[in-house]
C-alpha cells in the first residue's frame, strides 16, 4: 500500500496462469454439472464426507479473513490469501480428490458452492473473467453483480489429523514421481 508497483512480466504470467486454473476449473464444473440445477446442488451437512468439511472449512476461514482485509482496506493481502486458498487448497487438493467422486452429490456441491464463492470474492479485482465463470456454472441471481456476498456455511469439524496423513502421503508421492521422472499415467507400487 501507497507504493507504486514496477512493471514485472512473471508477475503478468502468473496472473495470466490464475485465471487459466480458474476456467479449467469452471470448464471441468461445467461439463461435470451440466445436468445439474442449483437446488440439486445446495450443500447438505449430513452428506459432506471429510474432504468435504475440510474445503468447506477453508474457504470459511478464508471468508473471515477477507472480510476483514477488505474492511481495511488492504485489497493486496485479500488477493494474495484468495490466490493462495484457490490454486493450494482447491485446485491442488479439492478439484484433483473431486475428480474420484463424482458420482457423490455432497461433492458436486461443495465444487459449485466452493468456485462461486472464490469468483465473488474475487469478483472486485476481475469484474469480467469472474461475470463469465458465473454464467457458465448453476448460479443463483442474474449476475454476480447482484449475488449475495459470501458468508460462512456451519459444517462439522473435519479430521484435520487424518486428512493430514493423506495429504503428506500424496505429496511424497508427488515428490518421489518428480525426483524419477515417473510419468502420471504410469502405475507406481507403493508401501505404506
């Protein structure tokens, strides 16, 4: 704040690279939804597995944080929280373990409720490329102009501590593939 900020092409890239995820996210909701209307999708505390909670009770903590950055004012710590919560903890974590249950409608929820409160949130620093994701998923009001700000959904507190161990296991993984070249589309064995 209250300095000016040099020109920087990464910085460019990596903007550019955002809003990349953030369609092919909206494009993978969108072909996987297509069926789907916005009453199916409301979210049910009683059907969320712990993936589930556990996105849910991210985006929760980042809504009280971005409620209050905005409330200060300090609009460069909004975007980078949301930047970090969207490619961290959705993209890499949510949307990649959503894609192995598709079939379970607390995870097509909490995919459409999760990428359109990350697009309102987002919506005052990208007015255009926010209004067009909105569109193209199940949504509400008539624009993301006019939608209800995001608030905090009560969900039971998922288990941090398992939900941990998995985490840590696919990073090793992540880790070991990357170290050797292992491409994704060739099976590993694994002792746990």
């Amino acid at each position: 704040p209250g300095q000016d900020l040099r020109y920087e092409q990464e910085k460019v890239e990596s903007s550019w690279n955002y809003i990349n995820k953030l369609w092919n996210i909206s494009r993978f909701d969108q072909m996987n939804l297509s069926d789907e209307t916005v009453e199916s999708l409301s979210l049910d505390n009683h059907n969320l597995n712990e993936i589930d909670k556990w996105i849910i009770t991210r985006l929760n903590e980042t809504i009280v944080s971005m409620d209050q950055f905005y409330d200060r004012f300090e609009f460069g710590e909004a975007a980078k929280l949301l930047y970090n919560f969207t490619w961290n903890d959705f993209a890499s974590w949510y949307v990649e373990m959503a894609k192995l249950s598709l079939e379970s409608q607390s995870t097509k929820a909490g995919l459409v409720h999760v990428l359109t409160s990350i697009i309102q949130l987002l919506h005052p620093f990208m007015q255009f490329v926010t209004e067009e994701i909105y569109q193209l998923i199940p949504h509400q009001s008539a624009s993301i102009c006019v939608s209800k700000w995001p608030t905090v959904v009560e969900v039971e507190k998922p288990n941090t501590e398992a939900l941990e161990v998995v985490f840590e296991v696919i990073r090793k993984v992540r880790t070991a593939r990357n170290d050797n070249n292992v491409p994704l589309s060739k099976p590993i064995d694994i002792i746990l």
